[in-house]
C-alpha cells in the first residue's frame, strides 16, 4: 500500500491541523531541525509538519535510518501496565493514534493480534478492571481458560490473564517507512540524508554538519540512539546509559502452525526475568525477549549474541514453552538503546534554547511514541512541556 499523503497537512482523524504559533517577532512558522532517522525523530517531524512547521530531518544515514535503535522488526503495544493507572491510560491514548497514523500515512502496520499478560488470579481481576475503567476493552481469563485456549503455552500452576484483543503488534520496518514516504511528499519538509552531524548548539537553534555545512532554525531536537553520545553536552551525556538486549528469533513447529496463528503477544511480568514473546505475524517468527537478557555497557561492540545469553533465553522459555529448545532457534540477535537515567524516565534533557534531546528505551518507547512525539512537537513550538507521560 503507498506510503504517500496528500499535501496539505490533514490530522487522521480528519480535523484541520491547528495553527501553529509564529516565531517571536516574525509571524512565520518555526523552522525546526529533527537530528535522528528513529521513529521518535521521524513522528515528532510528521507532528510538526501537521501543525504547519518548516521542518529539516538531519540522518547519519538514509532516512528512515535502519542503524537507529527502533528498526526491530516488532514492537508490542498493549494498554495493561499493572498497578499503574496513568501508563495504562496512555497506552490506550497511544493505541488510539497508532489507529489514526494508519490512516494519515496510508500503510497498515499495527497487527491486531491481541496481547495477553500473565499474572496471579487477584492481579489478573484487577488488571481487567484497570484497563475497562480507563476506557478500554480486556476479559479476564482464568486458568482453566489458559489452559484450553493456549496448549502450547505452560500457564500452569493456577496463573491467570488479561486478554487486550484490540492490542497487538507494530511492524516497525513498515512504521518508519511510512512515516519516511510520508515526509517526502509535503511541502515545507527537507530530509537530508547520508549526513553526519558533528555539532548541536540548542541556544542558537543550530546544527553542525561533518563537511562544513550548518543547519539553521528555532528549534532543534537530537533524538538520541546509542551512537549520538558525543552530541550531548557533558551534563546531559553523563546521564545517558548504553543497554545492550539479546532477543531470539524462532520457528514454530509445523504442527502448532495454527494455535500459534490465534496467539497474541504475551508478557510473563511474573516470570523472575519478566519474559515476552512476539507470536508470529505479518510473515515474521516469533520473537523471544526477556528482562533478565538486558544489561548496561559502556559501548556498541557487535550484535553477536554470547552463548551465554542465548543458553540463558532458552532455559528461560523452555519453562513457558513445551517443547521448546535449541531446535526453534534460527537466529540470536543484540540490539542496542540509549535511556536518560533513571531506567524508563520519559523526559527530554534541554540542550538551551529551544534545542532538546530525548532518548527512546527500547520497545516501551516505541509503543508511547506518538504521544512522546506529540508533546515533543510542542516543546520545540514553545507551546507546552512534555512532562513525563
């Protein structure tokens, strides 16, 4: 399906884009400069464009950049955060968006196959009831349910659930490219690729290029991956912790090719290591992650996955899975992100001026980013603080 839009700036719910306030003494509208080719640069520049800015994406490479921290192949959105009211409701406020990006950019990559997350029976109740009070839709399942819905599942020893049937699963190689093809066609929008960025001044508004050349304007966001440390001034940099992730990639056997169609992502937050998997969707494997495989480092070596880690995953899903072992295993892979301490923080670092960072941690930012680009959109117009979400 095509990535293009028409012009004119047109939010997806079909209400005009709003007005954007005018630079300082000059009745225009603000030129802003997005350093990042990530899925927080590249939402935060469609906000942007949508409320009538001039905006110039800067990216080391090509744009969407595909040595960004979010080009995975899939991110899991869900609305249950447990216990906590506020993250569940804007999950449901992300959702939502997700929902109406579809539309303005053309391209479907949100996979409805459910999420489902673990918990003990009271927690899973309460789950339920958190997420209907904050307007959306959950049931909660029993043990007996899990054990007759999800056989190739081990949920036993009297576990419970909460089913999101309208949650499910980001295709994020098709997010960013959207968004890409998107920015391409309106007016007012400058990608500039293959560019290295050496220097930003926040105060100024400007944006220092490896072969000389300077990027002008009101504001400036760094959206910040594992490689873009030294652009940070050194109080900002100090805060920033490099995680590295190993993950697993599997083949289902051919005999469960159909229960593992009906599956939707889960979360174990229960499990010592807080395991997730992605079921299989859109011609992907399924994909196995856990906590327990997340770990600082100090720098990006290789994507290597130490036998260690791997042996570690698999001990871990073979107590989920029945079955489960080395045999599944077609591909381990590392990845790297970059999060502002402490661990999960949502806030951007000012870089003076109108210039701000923000460093997307890992999956949960990819699920939040329309609402932390949303709010970036309007720090950087000077119309508002994006807080934490």
């Amino acid at each position: 399906m095509s990535t293009t839009a028409p012009t004119r700036p047109v939010r997806a719910s079909g209400r005009p884009a709003r007005r954007p306030p005018s630079r300082p003494g000059a009745g225009l509208p603000a030129r802003v400069t997005v350093v990042g080719g990530g899925v927080v640069a590249l939402l935060t520049a469609v906000e942007c464009v949508l409320d009538g800015h001039l905006v110039t994406v800067v990216g080391r490479g090509s744009v969407p950049d595909a040595g960004a921290a979010s080009p995975g192949r899939h991110r899991v959105l869900r609305a249950l955060h447990p216990a906590d009211p506020s993250a569940t409701r804007a999950a449901l406020r992300a959702h939502h968006r997700w929902v109406e990006l579809e539309e303005l950019l053309m391209t479907r990559f949100y996979e409805r196959a459910g999420a489902l997350t673990v918990l003990p029976p009271a927690a899973a109740a309460a789950g339920a009831a958190l997420v209907e009070s904050a307007g959306g839709t959950a049931r909660e399942l029993t043990a007996a349910d899990l054990s007759h819905r999800y056989p190739h599942l081990r949920l036993d020893g009297g576990l419970g659930a909460v089913l999101e049937e309208e949650a499910g699963v980001l295709l994020a190689g098709r997010v960013l490219a959207a968004c890409a093809g998107w920015l391409k066609w309106q007016r007012g929008v400058r990608l500039v690729e293959h560019r290295a960025v050496t220097a930003v001044d926040g105060a100024s508004g400007t944006v220092r290029l490896a072969d000389g050349r300077a990027v002008h304007g009101d504001a400036v966001l760094v959206a910040v991956d594992p490689r873009s440390r030294e652009l940070l001034p050194e109080g900002v940099a100090e805060r920033l912790t490099l995680y590295r992730q190993s993950l697993l990639h599997c083949r289902v056997p051919p005999h469960q090719a159909r229960a593992w169609a009906a599956t939707p992502a889960v979360a174990f937050p229960g499990t010592p290591g807080g395991a997730r998997l992605v079921p299989p969707v859109a011609g992907t494997g399924l994909k196995l992650s856990s906590a327990a495989a997340r770990r600082a480092v100090d720098e990006i070596t290789d994507h290597t996955t130490d036998p260690y880690w791997q042996r570690s995953l698999e001990r871990e899903f073979g107590d989920l899975l029945p079955g489960f072992g080395p045999a599944w295993v077609t591909a381990a892979e590392d990845s790297y992100h970059a999060a502002f301490a402490p661990a999960g923080g949502t806030a951007p670092a000012a870089l003076g001026g109108a210039g701000y960072a923000y460093a997307a941690d890992g999956g949960t930012s990819f699920a939040f980013a329309p609402l932390v680009a949303r709010s970036l959109a309007d720090r950087l117009a000077g119309v508002g603080s994006p807080g934490t979400l």
